[in-house]
C-alpha cells in the first residue's frame, strides 16, 4: 500500500486484522500503522473513524484504540448504498463539501504525537476552573433555561459591541447578532452576502476553513495575494473589477497562516476599494484576544472605521477560552443586518441560552482579565520556544500575535511527504497546499504552537522537525 491509497482500502485491511485481535487488544499506533501500510496520518486518522463508526473500534484519548465487540443484529454493511451517489449528484451545481482540512485540525494527534497542528488553546492554557463558575452562576441565572431573543442576549450583544469597538464607540448592541462561533458566523455572512455561483475574493493564503465555506455554498474563492503588509491592495481593486465579486474576506490581525498585520495604509485602501466595487468586507477578527504579552499596542478593527455598513465583523470567545464555548458576535449595519439575521434564524433559531449565559459570566468576572495575561505571556514564551529552532525556515517575521508560524520549504519539497515523515518521526504538522485556494507559488507548512504540552514539548517537537527537514523523508 502507496501513499495514495484510499481510506476505503486502509479500512478494509484493519477490518482482516481485527479478526485476528481478542476483545479488547489494542491496534498499533498511529506510527506504526503509516510504517506498514505507507500512508499519511490523515488517512489513518479517517479510517479508524471509519472502524468506530462501524463499532469495530474504540478510540480512548491518551490510550490507544482498541477492538471491541461487534454490534449483535443484523449487518448493517449488507445493504446496497450505492444508489446515493446518483442521489447526492442529481441536479445542477457543484454540491461536494471538502471538509478535508477542517477535519485534519479537529483530529487529536495521538498522545505519542507532539501537537504542532491544533487551533485551539491546550487545556493547560484553557480557563477551565473559571468556565466552570461561570457556567455554574448562568446556571442559577433566573429564566437561564429559558428561549433568549434570537439576536441574542442584550448584554451580551452590548458586551460585544464594547469589545469590538474600543474607544472609538463605533458600534452598538444593535449592531451585533449573537453567533454560534466564528465558523458558524463566517458560513452566516457568506451565505448571506453572496449569491450562489459568485466570485468571493479572499486572501491568498488563507484559513481554509473560509474556502471549505465557500465552496459548500456554491461560492467561488478567488485568490489575492498577500505580502508581509497585508492584502495586495493594488490587487484587490484588480481583483474586483475582473471577477465583479460584492464580498471580500479578510484577517487584517494576525492573519491565518501568515501572520502578517495589515498596514495603516492599506486599511483605508481596502475599505476605499470596497466602497467604490459596491462590496461588503467580511472581517474575521478571530486574533484579537491573542496577542502576545511583548506586541505592541493593537489597531482597532476595520468595523470602526466604518460609517457606510462596508464591514460586516466576527469577533469569537472561542479561541481564547475553549473549543466548546463556541459563542461569537457577528456586527453589521442596514440591510445586511437584516439579512444575516434572517439567515441565522432559518438556520439554527438562537444560541443556547445557558452558553450565552456561561459566557456573559466568564467576561464579566475578575478571573478573565486575569486568564487574558496569562494566556498573553504563555503564547509569546511558546513561540519563541518554536520560533528560534526554526527561524532558518520562517516565510517571515514571527507574528507577535496568533499561535502559528508559516514556513517556506525548498522549491520542489513535497509537502505531504514531509508532512508524514514529520507524523513517523513523533510531531504533527500541516502541509500549506490547504491554504491556497488556487496553484500555491511554493511549498509551505503551517506549524502551531497552542496546542502542545509547553514550551518543552515545543522545543523537542522544533528538534524532530529540524531533523526532518535537514535530512529530507525517508
């Protein structure tokens, strides 16, 4: 078995093997498995998700995956599926959804893994104690339980606009819609602002959680490039007038891979630009809350400086907090307000009340100010703990926000390869080919430092990678 082959195939080897396994034994590890049957972890991941699906398997965070007993009844296998191929590709229009890279950075490496692909915070870092007071005091809130309004809660609502904001005042509680996260909210606006089939421009490279968006939506994402200002702003008009999109969406903080801040300058140039193509600017601010203790003060969001509604705005607790209180405040002005509320409403009525709750707590007690410092200091000791073993390999300056670096590989290095070579040598990275949303201009890899055990386990898994890279993959 080849690199290329399928998850179907892996599955079906594993199911042979299993008959040979007692209840109860436990399978080779990841590594082992890509050894033997030549094939990257995405795939062994997808097909053990596979076998536990079937109940073949089970898999136990920090122990391993073990066979367990089949199911009695009648074999659900035996039936013949086939006819949904015909089913799911009937009628006009594109509906596939490439959940691929979304699904890779929700996988949780094996506990032998050093986690240098997560997004999200490690537990360590997570306010774990404070979430639960939180949740804890919103429990006994009167009417917790109850249907909030489907804008969401107006504190919180009022707390977002604040936030956002700043000093400037620039928004208020009836700007922003509470949202279940920032994904939720960016499938929200793009669903929203874009047409069926329309160009939507994004920055090149990008969080490829945008492009799965678009692409479920039937959007088109076409790319313009970034440099280590920010967006191409001569290319974005370019960009505008070719294709006639009326949505452009951007990471001017931090932005995700690159890290890259957009310059003063161009901020008046993007929403100039917009302004004059009729365009909304979608602005996922998903970085604010994660600079790190040595950045330099931070520029207040495009939605502030923004009296004509060009800016529709994410602000989400997710990243900073924890993976499960996925509360977000999605801000606009004018009709399209309107319409990202309708919108949200058809599809998920409202927020749960208790989150929403939980979430006005956490911000409004002493201890989030406090968990902000902390997780201020601990992202800057973690990147530089990444950033200097690495520095020969960085596209760009590390980025004194965010949690991941961008590397540049050789002309020609074959990204998955060395992505897989990286996974057998014990650290889990990303191959950068998922964050362009055409032909990349080189080969990359995005590496993470949230979600590792600290700043030790960074610098062994900086080690492993260095040794990968230097001596090629096996």
């Amino acid at each position: 078995m080849n690199d290329s082959s399928s998850v179907a195939d892996l599955a079906d080897s594993l199911r042979r093997e299993l008959q040979r396994y007692p209840d109860g034994q436990m399978l080779p590890s990841s590594r082992a498995l890509m050894a033997r049957y030549q094939v990257g972890p995405g795939t062994v991941s997808r097909a053990v998700a596979v076998l536990a699906a079937e109940g073949l398997v089970v898999s136990r965070p920090g122990a391993g995956v073990f066979r367990v007993r089949p199911h009695d009844g009648p074999d659900r296998r035996g039936g013949d599926l086939s006819w949904q191929q015909v089913a799911l590709s009937a009628g006009r229009g594109e509906r596939a959804v490439d959940a691929t890279g979304v699904l890779a950075t929700l996988t949780v490496p094996p506990a032998e893994v050093i986690d240098l692909s997560g997004g999200y915070l490690h537990p360590s870092l997570q306010p774990e104690r404070a979430l639960a007071a939180a949740l804890a005091r919103a429990g006994r809130r009167p009417g917790a339980w109850g249907r909030p309004p489907v804008e969401g809660l107006p504190e919180l609502r009022a707390w977002f606009a604040a936030d956002i904001s700043g000093p400037s005042q620039a928004l208020g509680a009836a700007d922003v819609l509470v949202a279940s996260g920032g994904q939720s909210a960016l499938s929200t606006a793009l669903r929203a602002l874009a047409a069926p089939g329309s160009p939507v421009l994004v920055e090149s490279p990008t969080y490829y959680g945008i492009l799965a968006i678009a692409r479920a939506a039937g959007l088109r994402p076409v790319p313009v490039p970034l440099d280590g200002d920010g967006v191409r702003t001569d290319l974005l008009a370019d960009a505008f007038a070719a294709t006639g999109a009326r949505v452009f969406v951007c990471q001017p903080l931090f932005q995700n891979p690159t890290g890259a801040v957009l310059a003063p300058q161009r901020r008046t140039e993007v929403l100039r630009i917009a302004r004059a193509a009729g365009a909304f600017v979608v602005e996922d601010d998903f970085a604010r809350r994660l600079a790190h203790a040595d950045a330099p003060p931070l520029p207040l969001p495009l939605a502030t400086d923004d009296p004509d509604g060009v800016v529709v705005h994410i602000r989400s607790l997710t990243k900073v907090t924890s993976p499960s209180l996925r509360v977000a405040g999605l801000s606009a002005r004018g009709p399209a307000l309107e319409r990202l509320r309708a919108l949200q409403a058809v599809d998920s009525f409202f927020v749960s009340r208790p989150l929403q709750e939980t979430a006005l707590e956490l911000v409004a007690a002493p201890a989030w100010r406090t968990h902000l410092r902390t997780v201020a200091t601990a992202l800057r000791d973690r990147r530089q703990a990444l950033a200097v073993p690495l520095h020969r390999h960085l596209a760009g300056p590390a980025p004194l926000g965010s949690y991941q670096l961008w590397l540049r590989l050789p002309d020609g290095a074959d990204e998955t390869a060395i992505t897989a070579a990286a996974f057998r040598a014990g650290v889990s990275v990303t191959p950068g080919r998922a964050y362009f949303p055409a032909e990349p201009p080189g080969p990359h890899l995005r590496v993470s430092f949230a979600g590792a055990g600290g700043v030790q386990q960074l610098a062994e898994g900086a080690e492993l990678l260095n040794r990968v890279l230097a001596g090629g993959t096996p």
